[in-house]
C-alpha cells in the first residue's frame, strides 16, 4: 500500500513538472516570438531610417554619436565603428570644439526642440539642422535626435525669387520714372509750343511791320526830294491793308506803336 502511495505521489509530481515545462516552453515560445517581432521592427525601423536622404543620429549628453544612419555615414566619410562614440562636431563639422550655432546643446539646456541653417562653403550648399530631445523612461533627456537636411535647392530657389521680386521692383520704378518724365515733358512741351507759336506769329507781324516802315522811309525820302509822293502813299495804304496793321496792334499788345 505505501509503494502504491508513493507510486502515484511521484507520477503526481512528474506530470506537475512536465506541464511546467510545457508552460515553460510556452513562454519560452512567445518569448522568442516577441524577440523575432522586436528584432523585424528594429530592422524595418532601421531600414526605414536608412532609406531617408537626412543625415540623422543619436548624440548623448557629451555629445558623442550613439547611432547614425547611413547618409550620415556617408556624409562623414568614416566607417560606423569608428563614428560610434566621438564627439559628434568632429566629423560632422570637422571642428575641434561645438559651433556656437549648435541647436543639440540648445536642446540639452532647455529640453526644446531647436532648428538653424547653416551655409557650407566647402560644399557650397545649405543645410537645415534640427535637434530633437530623446529622453530615458523616466523622462530626463539623455541626448538629441539630430537631424541634417539639405536645403540648398530651396534657398537657391528663394533667393532666384527676391532677386526677381527686386527686378520687378525695379522695373516697376524705371517705369514710374518713364511716366513722370513724360508727364513732365507734356508740361514742359505744352509752354514751349504756346512760345514757338507765339514767336512766329511775331516774326511773321515784325516782317509785315518792317515792310511798313521800308515803305515809309522810302516816303520820307521822296517827301525831302519834293518828289510826287501820292503814289507812294496809295502803295503803303495798300501794304498796310495787307498785313491787317489794326490786327498785328491787338494781338501785340507789348508793341506799343502808332503808324498813320
């Protein structure tokens, strides 16, 4: 009866621990599961990280590179192994201290994301740099997620549309210019026709005028002689009806003379 009892008490505990181990497996299962689920997201997230045309990295909080993808590899010309854990401006920058423009120690100061463009002579290109907190479970940040993107084609293109906003501008001024000068040479003409107009008249009147006096003169001169002056004097009747004498006296009202 004992054997019996014991007999049973440790088929008893061989089936306990064999469905322990089989819950045990069964965690062991899902585990690997979760391991194989978290291992594809990081790759996709990897790949995807990758795939992108910003340069972007983790920096820490002695602004060293923690992780990097590989446009920012590329950009910084040295192998994975050997960025991982410098100073992040040494390569980046190709500096021996941080720039002063640097938006990472920005972000570390006050927990904020920050953003500035920079211009690269030896590339000749413009860059946009944003840093954005990263931060530990508990919500303390350990560094920055930096982000480079390159935005030379928007900055030529900004700077092709002010010069072509100046160029307009300009255009628009040599053209209120253009009008002024001809409103302002319509004012000045308009005085200086009325002028030309009235001379000529005057030239005109000062010509049959002259022709008067000719012919008085020529009078005077036959009168002194004690020549016959009646034809003479029919013919400076007639020369003085011609040129309208009684007209050339009203519209030459500064000519103040008398001929009779």
């Amino acid at each position: 009866m004992a054997q019996k009892n014991l007999l049973e008490d440790i088929q008893k505990r061989l089936q306990e621990e064999q469905d322990k181990c089989q819950k045990f497996e069964e965690l062991l299962k899902q585990q690997r599961m979760l391991i194989n689920l978290i291992s594809q997201a990081k790759r996709e997230l990897e790949s995807a990280v990758d795939a992108l045309p910003n340069l972007i990295a983790l920096i820490d909080v002695e602004q060293r590179v923690i992780r990097c993808n590989k446009a920012m590899i590329k950009a910084m010309g040295v192998p994975f192994e050997e960025a991982i854990g410098q100073p992040c401006y040494k390569y980046i920058h190709q500096t021996e201290r941080p720039p002063l423009f640097c938006p990472h120690v920005a972000t570390l100061e006050d927990g904020r994301s920050h953003k500035v463009e920079i211009y690269d002579e030896k590339r000749d290109k413009f860059f946009e740099i944003c840093t954005v907190p990263y931060r530990d479970p508990d919500g303390t940040v350990i560094g920055t997620v930096y982000i480079v993107s390159d935005i030379t084609f928007r900055k030529k293109a900004e700077r092709e549309r002010d010069e072509m906003h100046t160029k307009l501008m300009h255009a628009q001024k040599l053209e209120a210019v253009g009008e002024l000068a001809a409103g302002i040479a319509h004012e000045i003409n308009t005085p200086i026709q009325y002028v030309r107009s009235n001379l000529d008249f005057l030239k005109d009147g000062f010509d049959d005028i002259l022709q008067v006096l000719t012919n008085y003169e020529g009078l005077l001169e036959k009168s002194k002689k004690g020549e016959d002056v009646k034809k003479i004097i029919g013919e400076i009747e007639k020369i003085v009806d011609e040129v309208d004498l009684d007209y050339l006296k009203k519209r030459s009202p500064t000519c103040n003379f008398t001929i009779s």
